[in-house]
C-alpha cells in the first residue's frame, strides 16, 4: 500500500481537541424483534474521510439514514461539532450542513443538469429564476470539486456517474459540508470510481467531511483516513489511517471464525448449451453497441466477458436474457435459435438471468419471499393438481433462502425487508436453483460486502458442477480470475480476445484498452 503524505490528509488531531463534525454515541435501533444498530459509537472528524464498513446486514444504512434523521434511534444520540442533538427530519440535518447521497440516485430525468442541480432552491430576484447566477454557482462548485460538468445535458442522456456528480454538488449547493455516501462506487465502472475517489480527496482536502459506506476494501485502503467496522449490528473496530490495510479490514469485516470460499478449478465441460452467431445489438439511442460477436458456453464451464464499461457487455447481457432485441444473428439454446423469443420462453427453455438491478429487475420487493422465491416458469415440482402447494412453495422457499445462507426473518417478509446483498442471494438462490441449463449473470456481486461475494461466488461454482454453463459478466477483474474456465474480452462491441484461466489482470487489461493478446510463448516465459 502506497502511504499518503503529508499534503495529502489532514493534520492529525492534537489530543482530541477538535470535536467530532458528526457522530454517534452508544446508539441503538430496533425493528420489531431485529436489532439494527446496537450501542453504537462512532466519531468523524472534520474534514476527514471516514470509512464505514461491514457485511451486508450489519447496520451501516440505518446508521447513515439515522445520522440523516431519515431514522431516529431507540437509545443513545447523534451527534453534531461534538454536542448530542435531535434532528427532527432531513431537512433539519441540512440546516446543520449535512447531505446524503443514497444509493438510488434522485435526479429528475427530464430536466438539464442545472435544473437538478438547483431544484427546489432556485436563485429568484423579483420573482424569476436568475439562470446565469445559477450557472456560475454550478461552475464555482464543480471546479472546486475538480469536475467538468456540461450543465445543458439533459440527466436523461448521462452515465450514472455524471448523475451521481451532480447529487454530490446539490448538498454542496444547499450549504453541505459533511456528506455521507452510502455504497457511491456500486453503480460506477472502475475508471468513474478513480475519478470518484479523486473528487472525494479534493473535496476532503478542502475541507468538507465525508463519511463514506464501501464494500471495495482497496477504495477504503485508498481513500479513508479512519475506518469503523460493523459487523452484525456493531461496532467491532475503530482504525487510524496507519492501521488500515486490506487484510486487517478483511477479518474484521468477517470475524474469527469466518473465511471466504476457497477458488477451485472447472472439471472437464460437456457439450454446447448456448451458442450465440454474429449478435449484433443497438442501444436505446440505436446505435450499434454488439457488433458480429460470436460464441460457445458448454455444461459445466463458467465463461466470463471483461470490458471496460460502454463496451457492450451491458447490451450483449440483455440480449441473451431476452430483455433487449437483436438487430440481427442467433442465440441457440439446445440447439433451437431464439433469437426472437421472448423473457418467459428463454426461461421454460432453461435460460436465468440475474440482473445487475435487482430492485428493478430481479425481485418484486412489496412481495413476500416466498413469492420471490418461487418465481420461476415451472410451478409443477411446486403444486398439486394445477393449484400451488402451500407445503411444497415453503420448502422451495426454504431451501433456496438455506443455499444462499439468507439472514432474513420470516418468508411471509417483504422481498423489501433486507439489506441488498441479502436480496441479491435470494435471486442467485432462486436462478441457480431447479433445471438452469444456462445462466447469465450481470454484475452478480456488485454491493456486495465480502462475507457475501464468497457465498454468491460459491453459488456460480455449484451450479457449474451441476452442469450448467454460467455466463459471468462483471467488472472485477480478481472476480472474473478466480471463478472463469475462459475469459472473453469486448472492446468496442467486438469480440478482441478469449483467454484461459490463469491470465493475469494486465493480459486482461490490455485486451480491454484494444491491445493485443500476449502469445502462448510470451505468457509462459
């Protein structure tokens, strides 16, 4: 780990004479007979970054969203400059200068960049909107942030990225000087989370406090100055920056007792189950974002695609899942192309599908987990007589949510009732269980914590051992080595390169940047 110098984080603090800018004080927070935050106590310093981390389930959203005054807790305070307070409301936590950047971003889609920016707190003189005054407030805030924003940009027409910038700016608009962001880097491909983590030191350096959730160890190691683990509802650990390194945070995260899955090599793959044939996709804007790509999965083999993001891993996903059409070539499951079927007959032919939305995509999360659970094309192993089995729906329910080590309370719970990385076990759960022949995985660990990618990670090898063909697609590269038989590389829609497992991240790198692959000779010299 490369340490930061001097001119790079803030002076230390000199026996404790500066209070803390926000925190909690032995806080505690119920839901029902569910135990979110236990005696929890936690200290930001001003003009720090201040990691927050844990698996999924651990309490770090309800921490956040109390420190918001989205929750209020059942014992213990908030505190604000070092002094208990109650915030009756958001609104009251940005009258002390606090902002929140949830993971579901707010943007008004319709509007330009500058209307989201300003929304709701308009610069008027004499009843109209002083645009330019607007503009110039815009351009001071990027620039001190080191950001170029074209504020005419409709949010409709920009990455996540962008739209999560401009979030960012919002709370600083309205006067915000302590942000906290809860999992900022999920939704973001690895270049936009450098320019990120970048914005974050600047904004940190000039003197704003962030309090920043992750599950990515090497953005905290990066960017926090002092880490508080929760693990299970508490917090287990408080780390100066001299403390912190990736190991360490990992067996804290985790616990004593608590190891991720061992990787393990594929066994010998059986025959073709999907074969895809000069694909060619369009984006929503129509253009052409998979051009010609051609390819084999067989049984018992996971084949992972790297690309750097807006290459057409995201189109080429959808297509074969049936969510977005093909301009032109065959996707054949079993031999029969189907190309131009639809969701549900993928489905009944075999085809899963895990979303990288699960919210949107891959749950309904005012439905019980029961319903969720059983939400597959064939209801027959799960009903009697045409009708659905009560008996039969439990115990499929049970099994799925045993699987995939589920921490929930009862089936009849909403989908809605657990954190994230709980919902996305339950739909690789649900799609890894039963009859798959093939299954497509879009970004299947993303905001996932580390206890939770070693079970999702463990899913995706028993199914290959069960003899379905998985295709992975994510942005981890570690992830793509550690469970791919072959990696396929998109650079511009295209097909550039298919390596074996083994290869190195920089073999991998190359091919995504649109170099070429290393020979066979030079790889093993």
């Amino acid at each position: 780990m490369t340490s930061a110098t001097a001119t790079d984080r803030p002076a230390a603090d000199p026996a404790g004479s500066i209070p803390c800018r926000i925190g909690a004080r032995s806080v505690t927070k119920r839901f029902g007979t569910l135990t979110a935050n236990s005696d929890i106590d936690l200290d930001v310093l001003p003009g720090s970054v201040h990691a927050v981390i844990g698996e999924n389930g651990a309490g770090k959203t309800t921490l956040m969203r109390i420190l918001y005054g989205l929750e209020r807790p059942d014992e213990g305070d908030v505190l604000v400059d070092g002094r208990p307070v109650r915030l009756r409301g958001p609104r009251d936590a940005i009258a002390r200068g606090i902002g929140l950047v949830q993971q579901e971003l707010s943007v008004v889609p319709e509007l330009t960049l500058l209307e989201n920016l300003v929304l709701g707190a308009e610069p008027t003189f004499a009843g109209r909107i002083q645009w330019s005054t607007a503009r110039e407030q815009g351009e001071r805030l990027a620039r001190d942030a080191g950001l170029s924003i074209d504020w005419d940009t409709g949010a409709m027409h920009t990455s996540v990225a962008v739209q999560q910038q401009v979030e960012i700016l919002r709370l600083l608009y309205r006067g915000a000087d302590v942000l906290i962001l809860d999992e900022p880097t999920a939704v973001l491909a690895p270049a936009q989370v450098t320019e990120l983590l970048a914005m974050l030191r600047q904004l940190r350096n000039a003197g704003r406090t962030i309090v920043f959730i992750s599950h990515k160890l090497a953005e905290v190691v990066s960017v926090a100055d002092r880490v508080t683990v929760l693990r299970a509802g508490r917090a287990v650990a408080h780390l100066e920056h001299d403390e912190i390194d990736a190991d360490r945070l990992a067996a804290q995260i985790i616990g004593d007792n608590e190891q991720p899955v061992a990787s393990e090599a594929g066994g010998q793959p059986g025959e073709v189950v999907l074969a895809v044939e000069n694909l060619t996709v369009r984006d929503d804007r129509g253009l052409v974002r998979v051009d010609g790509v051609g390819f084999d999965i067989r049984a018992g083999e996971v084949v992972g695609f790297a690309a750097v993001a807006g290459n057409g891993q995201d189109e080429l996903a959808e297509a074969l899942a049936g969510i977005r059409r093909c301009r032109s070539g065959a996707i054949r499951l079993g031999g029969a192309d189907m190309a131009g079927d639809d969701v549900r007959a993928r489905r009944k032919a075999g085809l899963r599908y895990v979303s990288p939305d699960r919210k949107r995509e891959g749950l309904a999360l005012q439905l019980s987990l029961r319903d969720n659970a059983i939400a597959t094309p064939d209801l027959s192993t799960i009903s009697r007589w045409g009708l659905l089995s009560a008996k039969r729906a439990r115990s499929r329910t049970s099994e799925i949510l045993r699987s995939a080590d589920v921490r929930f309370g009862t089936i009849a719970d909403p989908a809605s009732s657990l954190s994230g990385g709980n919902q996305q076990r339950v739909v690789i759960g649900r799609e890894t269980n039963g009859s798959a022949r093939v299954l497509v995985a879009s970004q299947p660990t993303r905001g996932v914590d580390v206890r939770g990618v070693a079970y999702i990670s463990e899913l995706i090898r028993r199914a290959r051992r069960d003899g379905t063909g998985v295709v992975l697609f994510s942005e981890e590269l570690d992830e793509l080595r550690d469970l791919c038989d072959r990696i396929l590389v998109l650079h511009g829609g295209r097909l550039v390169g298919e390596l074996p497992r083994g290869a190195t991240r920089a073999e991998i790198g190359r091919l995504m940047l649109g170099g070429q692959a290393a020979t066979d000779e030079a790889r093993t010299a």
